[in-house]
C-alpha cells in the first residue's frame, strides 16, 4: 500500500503553526493526527527519533491481533525508538554513508482501526534543517512499517545540503532497500512487545528457524517463477503493481534491481550521489543518469543492463533451460516472419520464413509493424529460457524493433514525398541495425554449430 508524503514550506508551514497539534518537545504540523490526551515518547540513542504514543495501548481489532496474524506487529514507543536506530544503521551500512544526520525524525504512533490504515509522512522546512513526520497506526504490517522508516530515511538523506523542493525517491529504491534490510536483518530490526514475565522482567521470545540466503534465493522464492520487471515497469509502477501478487513481483524485482545495483564497483557511492541530487530535479531519472554516469547515459543503457543482469544472477533451472546452441536455434525462429508462398499458381501454399530485413524491404507498413510487434512477443516469451549469453543481445534486438516501430506509427497508408523518403531513411537505418545484431549472433555459435549448418538467410520472399 502506497505510503503518502506531503512537504510543508513557505506559507504552508505559517498554516500549519497556525492550525497544527503541537507536539511536546518538537515542530508543529498540518493535518496532525489526533492523539490520546496522555502521550508518553521515547527518543533514540542517536537523538534523530523521537517516538511519541498513548500512555496506555487502545484495544485491538480483532482483524489485527500478531497473535493470530503473523504479518502484524504491535508498536510501543520506546522500542520503536530502538528499531529505527537499527534500522538506520543497517541502512547507512549499505550505502557506506558515513554523514551524520540533519534532520529529526518524529513518529506518531495513533490507534490502529484496519489494516488499511494510512502511513503518512510529512516534511517541513525549518531555517537551519528540515523536520519529519511519520504518522502510523500503532498496530501495522511488519513490511509497512519498515517501508515507512526506511522512505523516511532516504528523504532526510537526501535533503541533508538544503533543497528547493522536497526529494521525491523512486517506489524501487525505497522497496528494495525494505526487502533488503527484511531478508538479511528482521530479527534485529522488528522487536515485538514482551509476552511473558519472569522474575520481574519482561521478555519476548522469538524462534528462527532460517539458514543465510543469497540475494537470488530469497527474490527466486518472492518471484515464484514470474519474470522480473523491466526498469521502465519498476520507475513508474501503478497502484496495482504494487499490492497482492503483482506487489510481489515489484518487491522482488525491486530487490534485485538495488541488489544488484549495490555490486557494481561505483554502486554505493552512486546511489549516495543520487539521493543528494534528487532536490534539483522533479524527475528522479536525470539524478539517477548523472550519478551513474558515464555508465548509463540513457534509461536504454540501464534497461540493457538490467536485462543481462537479471537473467544471468536469476540464472536458469537446470530441467528448463536451454543449451546455447538450443536458444541460438530459437532465437533465429523468433526473427523470422512466416508467409505462404506458391512454386505455380495452382500449386497448394507453403509456409515458409523470411528474416526481419525482408520484412522491411518488401512489406507494406502495416504489415510490417504486424510482423515486428510478433517478434517483440516471440522475444519476450524466450527471455525465461534462453542461455544468459544472449540475454543482451536478445534486449538489442527488442530495442531495434521497438525503435523502428515507434518511429513508424501504426496508420497512414498513403504518405507524402516527404514522409515516403523520411520513413526509407528509417528502413535503411533498421535494416544496418539488424544486420550488425545477425553478425554478433552469428558469431556466438558454439563450435559445433558451424556457420554452414545454420545460415542467416537473405532469401526474399513475398509479403503474405
């Protein structure tokens, strides 16, 4: 469930002096939820956490009891205050991020009423440093409230050299540093209310039965056999994509992605670079490009790293997947286009396949963006099995395709002079692509597949 976050300044902040529940200790705030007349609060070891909740615990909902819902935990301040600081050094260790911290984080713990109860955060800019806000039920879903903390984090990261406008942090980075810190470090960071008391004390118990899994385990058991989204999916995902099943997929492959994205030599120092970007840009992919600079200059170079990284850290079932020399086969399969041809008039059809260039050369366009869209689908449908030495080219091939038909459009069968000579250039560009891709796949051939056996046809053949 999407967590909402607000910033306050200028005169949004003078309304809110204005309209705000003062807190004790701390900066008033818009559309504060309302509290228990009795607060008691609880700060961190460190100073940025200042937890504030009811004096005493409201009744449950049913609905919620961890008792009986294991994905459930119920929030008292002063552990609260404990989990946060574990989670922040969890997550400052990932990024190697040794920078002290600038700005104080509040969380209100208000009485939990269902399980879709809102997450809220808010920002507000003060002279000297900026204040947030977390408001939360103080029954909540484990994932939540640590996708909560660690959204939190991130923005007061990324805020830390003054801002013009208030960070807005990609759905991926913040899901995927959650999942992260969940599959290494739940134990440590989630700490349930004492159950039992024994001699005076009160204790929690808790027993793991868990053995250390690898970054491709643990989102091989979330993905469940479904494919990774690609990064356009992960940047800009739907409401839907990101709860029930398909939030699972986004978890997953939102894990991978900043895994992943953690390995690379540059990976921890590029991502602290982002975040101190993100305030001097409303669009977070130009702070991503220029932190990751010089190896991706456009989302198409992140999108083929992507591709080649996913299939070969996800690797392939040893019962499904295939050889080299098998993917080779179906990889040229897919890039063929099939027409019915006659030898005589009276003859019966036969079917018989053309390569892609053909396709451009002698098809109509309408049939032409036909032909490539069945590529681009036959492509897809080959990813999950292919030998991971042609992932990369396989996505080069994908981007070729989807060039040329975004280029061309899908209508028009009558075109100007003008038009008619544009859309040739853009052929002959096609076509040079396509051809240049048919000479790397023709030399990944393993050396039994020589290139006698299986030769790229040039043949042509009428359009159907």
């Amino acid at each position: 469930m999407k967590i909402q976050v607000k910033a306050v300044t200028g005169l949004g902040m003078a309304l809110a002096m204005a309209s705000a529940l003062w807190l004790p200790a701390g900066p008033c705030w818009a559309g504060a939820t309302q509290l228990p007349a009795n607060l008691v609060s609880a700060r961190s070891q460190s100073g940025q956490f200042v937890v504030y909740a009811g004096s005493t615990p409201g009744s449950i909902p049913p609905v919620l009891e961890p008792a009986k819902n294991q994905g459930f935990i119920r929030l008292e301040a002063t552990l609260v205050a404990v989990s946060c600081e574990r989670i922040k050094q969890l997550l400052t260790r990932e990024l190697d991020d040794p920078a002290p911290w600038r700005g104080t984080i509040y969380l209100v713990l208000y009485p939990a009423r269902g399980a879709s109860d809102p997450i809220t955060i808010t920002t507000e800019r003060f002279k000297d440093e900026s204040h947030y806000r977390v408001d939360m039920p103080d029954v909540v879903e484990r994932i939540r409230y640590v996708r909560a903390v660690v959204q939190v984090l991130l923005i007061e990261m990324a805020n830390r050299a003054g801002w013009a406008q208030a960070a807005e942090v990609p759905a991926w980075l913040s899901e995927g540093f959650t999942q992260l810190l969940l599959a290494a470090n739940e134990v440590e960071i989630i700490l349930p209310a004492p159950s039992e008391s024994t001699s005076g004390l009160n204790l929690s118990t808790m027993t793991v039965r868990s053995r250390k899994e690898s970054l491709e385990d643990q989102v091989r058991k979330k993905l469940r056999g479904r494919a990774p989204l690609t990064f356009e999916d992960l940047s800009w995902p739907t409401e839907e994509q990101r709860s029930g099943e398909a939030g699972e997929v986004y978890s997953g492959s939102a894990h991978l992605f900043v895994g992943e994205l953690l390995r690379l030599p540059e990976g921890r120092a590029a991502l602290r670079g982002m975040l101190t970007r993100l305030p001097q840009h409303y669009n977070w992919q130009f702070a991503f490009l220029k932190a990751f600079s010089p190896r991706f200059e456009r989302p198409l170079d992140v999108e083929k790293w992507w591709a080649l990284s996913r299939a070969q850290i996800l690797g392939r079932e040893p019962a499904t997947a295939w050889s080299l020399e098998e993917s080779w086969r179906k990889l040229d399969q897919a890039l063929r286009a099939a027409v019915l041809v006659r030898a005589a008039t009276n003859d019966s059809p036969l079917r018989a396949d053309v390569p892609l260039q053909t396709v451009l050369r002698e098809w109509e366009p309408q049939r032409q963006i036909l032909a490539f869209d069945h590529a681009l689908r036959q492509l897809e449908l080959l990813r999950p099995r292919l030998a991971p030495e042609l992932a990369g080219l396989v996505e080069d091939y994908s981007q070729a395709i989807k060039a040329y038909t975004q280029q061309q459009g899908r209508g028009g069968a009558v075109l100007p002079a003008s038009r008619k000579a544009s859309q040739q250039r853009a052929i002959e560009a096609a076509i040079q692509q396509l051809d240049a891709l048919d000479v790397r796949r023709q030399a990944m051939l393993s050396p039994s597949l020589a290139p006698e056996a299986v030769p790229l046809p040039a043949a042509s053949a009428p359009p159907p």
